[in-house]
C-alpha cells in the first residue's frame, strides 16, 4: 500500500503548510488541497459513496470560507510568553501521540477487520432490503434513525446560522431589515 | 499500523493548530483537519486486504467486501461536519462586524 | 437571462455558466434517483444540487439567482422534505413498528426496487440542498450589507 502513504504524507505537509502560512486566503486552498487528497485516499480504500460525498462537500465549504476571509485579512504579531505556551501545547500532544501508540498495538492489523456486526449486512443486505448498494441500505433501511437524527442536525444549523446573521435593532438599515425577514 | 500512526499525526496536527493560533479563520481551519483525519480513521478501520467496494455489479467476481458499516457513519459525519463550519463561519463573519478584527485576543479588551 | 456586466461575474464567465448549470442540476437529479443501484445517495446529490444554484448566485449575482429560487420556495422545499421523511417513517407503522420497510423489495438492479429507500434519498435529497442554499443565501447578504455600510 505505498499510494495510502504517500497520500498521506502529502496531506500532513499540506496541513503543515495551510497552518504556518501568513495569508488567510493561501492556508483555505491549502485546506481544500489536504480534502482532495482525503477523497482519492476514499477511492483507494475502496469506499466511492464517502469519496464522492467528501469531494463536493469540500467544495462547498472552500466556497463558504473564501466568502469569510476575503477582503478582511490582517496580519499582526505574536506577543506575551510564546515560548512557553508553545512548549506546553508540544507536550501534550507528544503525550497523547505516545498513549495512542500504545493503544494503536490492541486494533487488528490493517487489512484484516473482526467484523462482528458488518458480516451480517454484508451477508443478508441484498437479500432483506432488495438494494445493490449496501451502504444505502445501512444508512436507510437498517440505521435509519441515525438519519433521522442528521437531518435534524442540518435543520438546526440552517436556523442557527440564518438567526446569527439577522439583524435587529439597527437605525441606519431599517429598509433592510424588513425586506430580510 | 504506520497509516494508523500517520492518521494520529494529522490529527494532532489540527489540534495544534486550535490551541496556538489566534487567528479564528485559522482555528476553523484546524477544526477542519482535526476532522479529516477522524473521518480517515474510521475508513482505515473498515479495509480490508483484497476487498471490493460495498456495491453489487451484475458480473462481479471477487467476493469478499470490505466493511460497509464505517462507512455508513462517515457519509453521515461528513455532513454534519459541513453544518459545523457553516455555523462558524458565520460566526466568525459577525464577530469580524462588531470588533474590527480576526484576533482572539484583542476582542477580550474591546467591550462595548 | 440578460448581460448585466455591472454585477455578478466576466461574460465569458457568464456564458459557461448558462450552459453548464442545467447540466448540473441534472447530474445532482441522476444521483439521487439512482442512490440504491450507484454509489452517492442523498446527501451526495442534495449537495450537487444545491452547489448548482450556488454556481447561479456567484456568476450572475444575487438578484438572479433569487428570481430562479427565491427565499420562500428554499424554505418551503427544506420543511416539506423533512416532514416527508418523517412521514414515510410513520407510514411504517403500518407494517409493523417505525421505519418498516413496507413497500414491495422488487428485483435488484431494477430503478423500482428497494422498498422505501428510493423516496427517502428524494426527501433528504430535498432537505440538504434547499438547507444548504439557504445558508449561503444568508451568509452572500451578511457580506453584502456589511460592504454597503
């Protein structure tokens, strides 16, 4: 599997440079190079629905954050006890790098999973829910609560975002504010 | 186990970036990461050597797929992922309207 | 549609858009329709959907893209599809208990089969692209009134 890690280096020196850089607007297309990256590495393992989901969902969000940075960059500099904090921050981390080293030796190798719940959709999915493609049957026929539970996620977000950009009370805009809700 | 490893890499990567930075673009940005590589996890988890993506084709001939399970709960965080930085963003863009600036540090001081 | 070149994007811009954009849509149509047979599914395609008439609002301009989907229609089509998913899960009730997959499992391969999985892509298809354009209605007129002030 050289492609896995060569695909994955390429996204740790992509996250490496979109949090290092200066420039806003440079460190949100790094992002959005590491999402792409992260969707071929879906297609090398073999999972097309989440690539495919991942690759548009990216674009969206470049596309809501480009809105959020542009026009509005400033640069400024670092003050106060850098060293030490830095250090503190370096150190947690190594810590929890090291616990999950530890942890990582109890997971089955890679590419050999236990499969005590998925042997059963697999084996029984076409069968039971008349669908080829297993995944939707998971998401729709066997868990379709965790559906249910999602859509409503995006249904609270869309009113949370549309009550945070209201505005009320604002003298010089009142036009606006009658047109807007 | 090395991907294993590297997974953990970008994700301490992210979280790096939510706690040094005071630029709030560049915290969501870190969010983002510390995201992609949990989603990343999750699929790692599920290969398996030799499998097939989890789709009937009508002259298939490997049979042996890998875990559909995983990636059910990725398609489903994926996008729960997206309403969070949508929300953010939001919220960033008015704490840009009221205080003038990105740093997290300055909007402490200016009150009112 | 008419050549404003005062707002919105360049022409040449514009002209890939007018040709492209129903396109689009239709690609974000076929996925969601065919989320039991192909990978993609729901969210996939309410996702394309949605980033169709986002394509709309950025080259054209706002007043544009909202005479093609204006605010009341994204609102009603985000209630209407989460209440039919909420509908067909109750219609299951009929069977047996909630989200019984009651209708007829047909044979595989086929477009029609798979129970009440087709018409619930369509539902969540609905919810997550009118949710999403709304959204980036919302955030496209926070800039744009900031900018005027």
């Amino acid at each position: 599997m050289i492609e896995l890690h060569i695909l994955l280096i390429f996204m740790i020196i992509g996250a490496i440079i979109a949090i290092e850089v200066k420039d806003l607007l440079s460190s949100v297309i790094a992002v959005s190079a590491v999402g792409l990256a992260l969707s071929i590495t879906f297609l090398i393992l073999k999972a097309p629905d989440v690539a495919i989901t991942q690759l548009v969902v990216e674009i969206l969000i470049l596309i809501i954050l480009i809105q959020a940075t542009l026009k509005r960059d400033l640069p400024f500099s670092t003050t106060g006890r850098w060293f030490l904090n830095t250090l503190i921050a370096l150190a947690f981390i190594a810590t929890f790098l090291s616990i999950s080293y530890i942890c990582f030796k109890d997971l089955p190798k890679f590419g050999y999973p236990i499969l005590k719940v998925g042997s059963a959709y697999l084996r029984e999915g076409l069968m039971k829910s008349g669908a080829t493609n297993l995944v939707a049957s998971v998401i729709l026929d066997y868990r379709a609560f965790d559906t249910l539970g999602e859509a409503t996620i995006l249904f609270t977000a869309v009113i949370g975002v549309l009550s945070v950009v209201r505005r009320i009370g604002r003298k010089k805009v009142e036009e606006k504010i009658e047109e807007e809700t | 186990m090395s991907v294993y490893l590297l997974c953990a890499i970008l994700f301490s990567i992210g979280l790096y970036c939510i706690l040094r930075k005071r630029n709030v673009i560049k915290i969501i940005v870190g969010i983002i990461i510390a995201e992609y590589a949990v989603n990343l996890f999750f699929i790692l988890a599920a290969y398996r050597m030799e499998g097939r993506a989890p789709i009937y084709a009508p002259d298939q001939q490997v049979e042996n797929m890998v875990d559909a399970l995983p990636q059910a709960l990725v398609l489903t965080a994926i996008v729960i992922g997206l309403a969070t930085t949508a929300l953010l963003a939001a919220i960033a863009m008015r704490i840009y309207e009221k205080y003038g600036t990105f740093d997290i540090t300055k909007i402490r001081e200016l009150r009112g | 549609m008419s050549r404003e070149h005062e707002k919105g994007m360049s022409l040449i811009v514009k002209t890939v858009t007018r040709l492209t954009v129903g396109l689009i849509l239709l690609y974000g149509i076929y996925i969601v329709s065919h989320g039991h047979l192909t990978p993609g599914g729901g969210f996939a395609g309410g996702v394309i959907i949605a980033l169709s008439f986002v394509h709309l609002m950025l080259a054209y301009g706002k007043e544009m893209a909202l005479k093609r989907m204006p605010r009341a229609v994204a609102s009603f089509c985000e209630g209407m599809g989460a209440l039919l998913f909420l509908s067909i899960a109750l219609l299951g009730f009929t069977g047996g208990y909630f989200f019984l997959n009651f209708i007829s499992k047909g044979e595989p391969f086929r477009l029609f089969s798979a129970g009440i999985i087709p018409l619930c892509n369509i539902a969540i298809s609905l919810k997550v692209g009118a949710g999403l354009f709304a959204i980036f209605v919302a955030l496209t007129l926070l800039k744009v009134l900031s900018e005027e002030e």
